[in-house]
C-alpha cells in the first residue's frame, strides 16, 4: 500500500494547469453538507475534479447521490491537523519512533507538502438518498484508524455486508469518473494530485497546492 508519506509521492513533480476553482453547492445532482472541521473554501475543487464527480453521479443508481463534506482544505488547517494526530499517536503510542509516527499520522491526514485537499484536487464524500439520508459505510467521515481498527481502510473486512456493498457500488461509480481512492480512508478520493499521479502511472501532478 503506497501512503502518503512515502518518499516516492513528495519526488513527483508538479506542473500546475492553472485550473481555476469552482464551487459544487449548486452543481445538479451532487449534494453538499459541510463538515463541522470544514473551512470557508471546503465546497471548492478544481474544474476538473467538479467535472469528474458530475461524470461519476451519472454512473450511480437511480435515487443515490454523492455527498461531499469537505474539498479544498487551507495550508494552515492542514497542518493543523496532520501534527495534531501525529501529537496524539506520539502521545498513546510512547514506543513508535518519529518516523513512525509521521507515517502513521499519514494513513489518517495528509502531510501538508502533499496533501491533495490543498491543491483543490480531493473530496471526502459519501453517499445519501433523494431525502438527504446518508447510507451506511460501515464507520463515519474522518474515522481514525486507530479508533475505528482499520475499518476506515476502503478495503477493511470488519464492517457490515451493507456497507461493503454500498463502498463498492460509490467506487465504480468514482473510479469511472477518473477519481482514485486513498486506500485508508473511504470517503477520499481525488484528481490531478501527486497521490492522483502515482496511482495511475502520470509523471507529474497537475496541481499544486492553492488558494481561491
């Protein structure tokens, strides 16, 4: 499984398009409900992630929506986030060394030099009904995998038929609109970025870290 924080991400290279941001609280079909942690650009994503989650909402059965919680992500808040669950492992795991706690800190947020929330290229999204009800997908948004034993990984064995299924079926409709999945976490998946780019065999990524 290839993390985040392996160095093969960070050598890749970035040639940013120049893709302008684009909102999706209006985008047909998609639904938007913020998460609490969600900052004032989370509803934004380059124009090519907005356009391959359109493609991917029509390959979803009839009555099922993409709901996305959260896109762009600031530098700032990123941050914030990676160091602190690294803090909290460092903390509950006193015999990891910080290697390893910054590769474990990776399988639940992404390092700030290559975090694709930043570069407006992930979304972290699930699934709902017409009436806005969210399916079961087996643990919530953000789950850690400290927390949820791994079964945030997309993956994972230990959660209910119901939610398996309902992780495939948002899968091959995300996959083929071009997204790729971060394998511990479910709920993200992403275009254009350095994860984007080793997953699929690109030389470079196509964006870089941003701010609408």
């Amino acid at each position: 499984m290839i993390l985040l924080s392996d160095e093969a991400v960070a050598a890749l290279p970035v040639a940013d398009c120049g893709e302008p941001m684009v909102s999706l609280r209006d985008e047909a079909g998609l639904r938007y409900d913020a998460s609490p942690v969600a900052g004032p650009t989370g509803s934004m994503v380059r124009a090519g992630v907005r356009d391959r989650l359109v493609l991917a909402q029509s390959a979803l059965p009839a009555g099922l929506h993409l709901l996305v919680v959260e896109g762009h992500r600031s530098v700032t808040d990123q941050g914030t986030a990676f160091e602190g669950y690294r803090a909290r492992l460092a903390r509950e795991q006193p015999h990891l060394t910080a290697d390893d706690t910054f590769r474990e800190a990776s399988k639940y947020v992404a390092p700030v030099a290559v975090a694709p929330h930043c570069a407006g290229g992930a979304v972290d999204l699930t699934l709902c009904h017409d009436d806005g009800t969210r399916l079961d997908l087996g643990t919530e948004i953000d789950a850690t995998p400290v927390d949820s034993d791994n079964a945030c990984f997309t993956a994972a064995t230990n959660v209910s038929p119901e939610a398996t299924e309902n992780r495939a079926v948002m899968g091959k409709a995300l996959r083929a609109g071009g997204l790729v999945n971060y394998p511990t976490e479910w709920w993200h998946w992403s275009y254009g970025d350095r994860y984007w780019a080793i997953s699929t065999g690109a030389t470079t990524s196509i964006y870089g870290p941003i701010t609408p």
